[in-house]
C-alpha cells in the first residue's frame, strides 16, 4: 500500500513511463472523442471570446475566429484540465510553488528581478501565441499528436519549432547572458 | 390532454438528453485534460527549467517524453486505424506554415520557455511568470494573429502548400512500412540517448 501512494506522490516519473501514458491517453482521446491532444487552438478562441467581451461582439467579425469557432469545446475544456491535473500531481507531491517569480536557470544568468522575467515571459508569449496559429499547431497538436500520426505538416513543424527553439536558447543563454 | 402532455414531456426530455449528450464531449475533454496534466507535472515538463534545459541540450527529458509518446501512440492509433476503429485527424500543411510559423513558435518557446501545453500544466503548479507574463503574452500573441489572418492566409500560409497528408501517403507506401521503421529509429535514437548519458 505504502509504495502505490508513494508513486502519486513522488514529484518525478521516469520520463519513459510518462511518455508511454501520453500515447496511451492519445489511443483513448481518438477513440472515445476522436480526437487528437492539442492545446494552442484554445488560447486563441480565449483570446477571441475576451475579444467580443471588451467590444462587445468585435471578434465574430473575424475571419479567423469564425474559423475556430468561439465556443467553450472539448479541447477547451481540455487545456482546463492540464491546469487541474497539474495542480493535482503538484499538491499531492508537495511541490506545488508559491511566489515564485523567476526559473531557477533564468535567475542563474540573468538575477531574480520578477519584473525583467514576466516582461520577457510576456514578450516570449507573445511570438509563442502569433507562431503557433501561424503554424497551426503546437508542441503537443503538431509536435505529439501530430507525428504519431505521421502527418507531414507536423514533423516539419516538430523539426522546426525545436530548430528556432534550440538556436534561440543558446543565443539567449550563450550570447546575451 | 393526457396525449399532449405526453408529447411535451418527451421533446423535453429529448432536449434533456441532447443537452447532456452535448455536455459529453466536455467532461471527457477535461477528463483527458486532468490526466495530460498530472502526466505532465510527474514528468518534470512544467518547469522553465527542464524545458529550457532541453532546448539548451542539456536535459533531454522533454525529447525522452515527447518521443516514447510518438512511439507508444504510433503503433496503437495505426493498429485502430487498420482495424476501421478510428480515422485520422491531419493537419494540413505547407511551407509557410510550418517552416516560418514553426521558425517563429521555436522563438517564442525559447524566449518564455514554456508551450501552449506546458504553459497550463506550468499554471497549475504555481509558477507566477506563467500566470502573469507567459498566458497574457500567449493570448495576446493569438490575436494579433487572429487581426492579421486576412492578410496571411492567401499569401505566406499558403505558400508551399502540400495539403493534410502523412508520410505513408506521401511515399505511396503501406502505412505499416514507415510506422515500423519509424518506431525502430526513434527507439534507437532513445537507446543512443541513454548511452550518451544524457
């Protein structure tokens, strides 16, 4: 008993074993929903909906939102769940954080000022959000669910976003700091 | 009377049942949500650190996740797919998309060391960038994607377009030709990785 709870508790799963249960909830998503884990369409209907709430209704006048439609859908409601999963796994393993600011490594090379990090953070969303609509897909639509069904557009996105991510790293890391 | 208010009960409880019917989707999307998540944070990919540490080539833990996902996802989704069970979900593609908008995403996920996925799961375990900078900046980023679109969508997304087709179909090969070698590269990739000591 003492060694089943401790597993949920343990902050850390060996990689492997959390990978193998993401392909394993893929199988289970296309077969009870149909559909494929993706996370960044969700932020842009977000975007939209505060959008029509501020001017009241501006956004269904955009092409692009009429598109993906500006309602609260499965995947949605799955990106909700990332939050509350998360959260769950971390409070369960004490390690959920409070007050913290700043990544341990950006602190390394670039000090503890929240400021400096949110703005940053703010301007990496920023070209993060417009990049992923752009390619139509993220991390997990493109770079997961995407090329476990061997889709084209999604291995080139996958070698892509690590190609930009990787070289924008080291600049970051090597260049500036 | 009697008959009618029978018939006022039963389109009522056909609404019922198509109001639940279409509520459904939801608690299954948020269900599937809660367990990416805890997947997610137990796998150390919340954290700027582990995410960053990947793209520095450092920690190669996010690549271990994303990899052995592929491979165990692979082979399920292709085996349901040859017994009829389920049908693919493509994205359709080209240049423009997915070299520049994928150049552009990889700026991004250097630059606030999160993605769409990690970003909520990164939510969820406290990390106030994540909240303050990072989500504001996302939803700010979808936007101004959403305003440009007009423009965009004939011309840059457009460019190179090669429609929503997978590598099987490209080829003109059986699916189960590149599914098994693909497996068998990305496991011995994975091996190669161990060894490494990464």
């Amino acid at each position: 008993m003492d060694t089943i709870a401790s597993i949920f508790t343990d902050t850390y799963w060996s990689p492997y074993i959390v990978g193998i249960g993401i392909g394993v909830l893929s199988w289970l998503s296309f077969l009870i929903s149909g559909k494929p884990i993706a996370t960044s369409t969700s932020f842009a209907q977000t975007g939209g909906i505060i959008e029509n709430f501020i001017t009241g209704g501006k956004a269904d006048e955009r092409p692009y939102y009429k598109k993906i439609k500006l309602k609260i859908n499965w995947q949605w409601m799955l990106v909700v769940g990332v939050v509350l999963g998360s959260f769950l796994s971390a409070i369960i393993s004490g390690d959920f954080k409070v007050g913290v600011w700043v990544p341990s490594l950006w602190a390394s090379a670039f000090g503890d000022s929240a400021v400096l990090r949110v703005l940053v953070a703010l301007a990496g969303g920023v070209i993060l959000g417009f990049g992923a609509r752009f390619a139509g897909g993220c991390t997990s639509g493109h770079g997961i669910s995407g090329t476990l069904q061997l889709a084209v557009s999604s291995w080139v996105s996958a070698i892509f976003f690590f190609v930009g991510g990787i070289i924008t790293a080291h600049f970051i890391y090597l260049v500036i700091a | 009377m009697e008959t009618k208010k029978q018939v006022s009960e039963t389109t009522q409880d056909a609404k019922d049942i198509a109001a639940v019917e279409d509520r459904r989707p939801l608690f299954f999307g948020l269900g599937f949500g809660i367990l990416f998540g805890f997947l997610l944070h137990k796998g150390g990919a919340t954290k700027y650190d582990v995410i960053v540490g990947q793209l520095l080539l450092t920690d190669f833990t996010v690549l271990k996740i994303m990899l052995s996902a592929v491979v165990t996802g692979m082979i399920g989704i292709y085996f349901m797919k040859s017994l009829g069970w389920i049908k693919l979900s493509l994205k359709s593609g080209s240049v423009g998309k997915n070299v520049i908008g994928a150049l552009i995403f990889g700026v991004g996920f250097a630059v606030l060391g999160y993605c769409p996925g990690t970003i909520a799961g990164a939510i969820g375990n406290g990390y106030l960038d994540a909240i303050v900078g990072g989500l504001a900046g996302i939803l700010l980023g979808t936007w101004i994607f959403a305003v440009m679109y007009p423009k965009l969508k004939d011309g840059i997304l457009k460019m190179g377009d090669f429609g929503d087709i997978t590598i099987p179909r490209l080829l003109k090969v059986n699916d189960w030709v590149v599914v098994v070698p693909a497996v068998a590269l990305i496991v011995l990739l994975l091996f190669w990785i161990e060894r490494a000591g990464f």
